[in-house]
C-alpha cells in the first residue's frame, strides 16, 4: 500500500512539474454579422494598402486610444506619428479573427480583435503568459533561424524561461527563451509571440454605421 501510494504521489509530482500544455486556438464570428464582414474586409484592403484616410474616417470620434487620456482623432494623430509602426500593430489585430461581445450598455454586440484578447483563459494570469500566435512555429536551440528545431508549436500558451533574455533590438527584440506550460523550452521568433494585452481593437454599429471605438493596449 505505501509502495503504491508513493507511486501515485510521485506521479502527480510529476504532473505538477511539468504540468499541460495549453492552447488558444483561433476564433473568428466575423461571419455571424454580414454587414461586419463586408465592412472587416473593405478595412482589411485598406490597411494592406497603407489608406490613412479610410482608417481615420472609421474612427469613432470618442475612440479609446490608451489609457493616458488619449481619444479620437487628436489622439490618434498625438500616438500614431510613425505610421509604419502603426501598421505593424493594426494589421495583425483586424487580421485575426475575433468575437462579438455583449455589452449591456450597448444596443448592438461589440465586435473585439483579435481572438487572443477574447479567448486567452481567465485563470491565467495576462502579465505572466503570452501565447504562440500561429501554428507549426519553431521552437529552436539558439536565437537564430539556422538553429535546430527543438519542436513545432501551434498556438501554445507559453511564459518567458526564468533566465530568458531577450535577444535583439531592447525596443523590440527578435527572440524570447520561453518555456511551454508542458515544459518544452527553447527560443521563438518575436513575430510568433503575443501577449493577450497586446494591442486590440473594437467596433461598434452606430446609427446603422460600423465604426472602432478603441484601438488600445496594455489593461
């Protein structure tokens, strides 16, 4: 009997330890709202073609900027001088599916971009974990692309490794040491890493209209 009950206390150790992955798998209801959709895809083409003006002209003039104060478009122009950097944050957001949200105060559901936002598990905590934001992405040795693939990740729930330094320009680095949930260990390309504060955006109908009442990171 104690020769069992060791085994069994020596295999939830081992759960423990090395505990389970997790996953944030892609969720998109873009299509439960035709309307939405028409209007996801015009702005889509928009940013892919670097339109300032269309963007600008689906802000909502109360949009959530930042949590500084920053609102509409006095606030985007105060934020967004750089317009490269923009686009690099917005296109990954309206790109990636979502969910329509309910809101009591709101006559119609929000939509809320990206899926990350919307599905990353409440019992994790949004500052400590981060998830792999695509599928069969290397994990590799060393922070380098001509290092050996340690294994594929597709859409795993990761933290940084405890020793993890991040290698690269200090603004935005080009790779994290980060450790599954699983315990598989190894270095990520900073384009497949994501946290579910990153930047997110919402849109709302108004009067027949759909427009993006916030474009904002961080919580």
């Amino acid at each position: 009997m104690k020769i069992l009950l060791t085994i069994l206390c020596a295999g939830l150790f081992v759960a423990t330890a090395f505990g389970q992955e997790r996953y944030v798998k892609p969720v998109d209801e873009a299509s439960q709202d035709a309307s939405f959709l028409a209007f996801r895809t015009k702005l889509i083409a928009a940013a892919e073609r670097r339109d300032m003006n269309y963007v600008i002209g689906i802000l909502d003039p109360k949009a959530e900027l930042s949590y500084g104060g920053h609102v509409g478009l006095k606030g985007f122009r105060q934020l967004w001088k750089n317009e490269a950097e923009f686009w690099d944050e917005f296109l990954p957001v309206i790109k990636n599916g979502g969910r329509f949200v309910k809101d009591s105060g709101l006559p119609h559901p929000m939509f809320a971009a990206p899926y990350v936002f919307t599905e990353f598990p409440e019992d994790l905590d949004s500052f400590e974990h981060f998830m792999i934001f695509g599928s069969d992405v290397n994990l590799r040795k060393e922070p380098n692309t001509t290092a050996e693939v340690v294994t594929k990740l597709s859409f795993n729930v990761i933290k940084l490794h405890e020793d993890s330094k991040p290698v690269g320009d200090r603004e935005r680095p080009e790779w994290y040491r980060v450790k599954t949930l699983g315990g598989q260990e190894g270095y990520v390309s900073r384009r497949y890493f994501r946290s579910p504060i990153d930047y997110r955006a919402g849109f709302e109908k108004k009067r027949g209209v759909w427009k993006m009442t916030y474009f904002i990171s961080g919580d």
